[in-house]
C-alpha cells in the first residue's frame, strides 16, 4: 500500500471515521484510484454508468448541467464527495463533473460496495448521510435568510404567506 495515499485519505474529512484498517482495506480494493487531466469528464449528466462515489484527493473539478454548460455550478477541490447521489440510488448522473486540473479520485464503484464488510457499509452511507443533511441545512439557511418571494414580497418567519391558501 502507497503511504503517501494513506497519509492523503488521514487529512479527508470524508475518511475521518474510518479506522485505519478499514482505510486499508478500501485502499486495496480494485478500481480505487482515478487519475484526469485538465478538461476531462469525470461524471456526465443523465449517464447511468457504474454509479461510482468519488473523492477527490487532489486537483479540482467544475459542475455544471447540460443546459447551460458555460455555467459553474459549483467547485469541487481536495477533500469533497461527489457522486453520492446517483450512488445511493443507481440513478443516472445529476450533472456533469469536469477536471479543471490534474486531478486523483478516489472511487468506490457500487459493485465493490457490496463486497465489502456490512459494517464498512453502513459506515460509508452513514457518511454520505450526514454530507447529504448538512447540505440541505445549508440550503435551508440560504433560502431562509432571503426569505424573499419571487414578486419581491418578504414574509416574516411568523405571518402566512398570503399567496398560499
């Protein structure tokens, strides 16, 4: 096993409930490292591909949907998950994930996932669980801090909102 990828996964939030034998084990598992360049796809939208989970480890990736390619939707560096979505639900991909860098992953292909222990997997849910909730956390207090209605209409967190019946 590569050390120095031992010592990269110690420093990601993500692996930081895992022990250090269970590190070791998913760092020898088949398929866990990817490797692109500036510019490739890693994930494109409405695929239904091996619903892999990625971590990206170095570079940095953009996101963006396919209608409106030109658009970041976000910025994925060291450290975040992505994939999670279509990985919990074998769906297709959500959006499109386009290195901006050189850039390592890594990956847990669904069908690995299964072969690992059952308490290494509930692990890895219960943390995509939690990065899912405080997702929507942040997402709530954004929306709550703005509290603004499209026809301009600010509610207070107390009145009812006059345009729902």
């Amino acid at each position: 096993m590569n050390k120095n990828l031992f010592s990269i996964l110690n420093k990601i939030a993500f692996f930081s409930k895992f022990t250090d034998t269970e590190k070791r084990l998913l760092l020898s598992m088949t398929y866990f490292l990817a490797r692109f360049r500036d510019g490739d796809t890693i994930i494109r939208e409405n695929d239904k591909d091996q619903n892999s989970l990625f971590v990206m480890l170095r570079g940095s990736a953009r996101v963006t949907k396919n209608d409106t390619p030109e658009k970041t939707l976000n910025t994925i560096k060291p450290g975040d998950v992505f994939g999670e979505i279509s990985f919990l639900l074998k769906t297709q991909r959500t959006s499109n994930v386009i290195a901006t860098d050189e850039t390592v992953c890594f990956v847990l292909r669904n069908q690995y996932m299964e072969e690992l222990p059952m308490h290494l997997q509930i692990k890895i849910k219960d943390c995509l669980i939690e990065i899912l909730v405080n997702r929507l956390v942040r997402l709530d207090k954004q929306n709550v801090s703005s509290n603004v209605l499209d026809e301009g209409v600010t509610i207070a967190p107390d009145e009812p909102n006059p345009n729902v019946s």
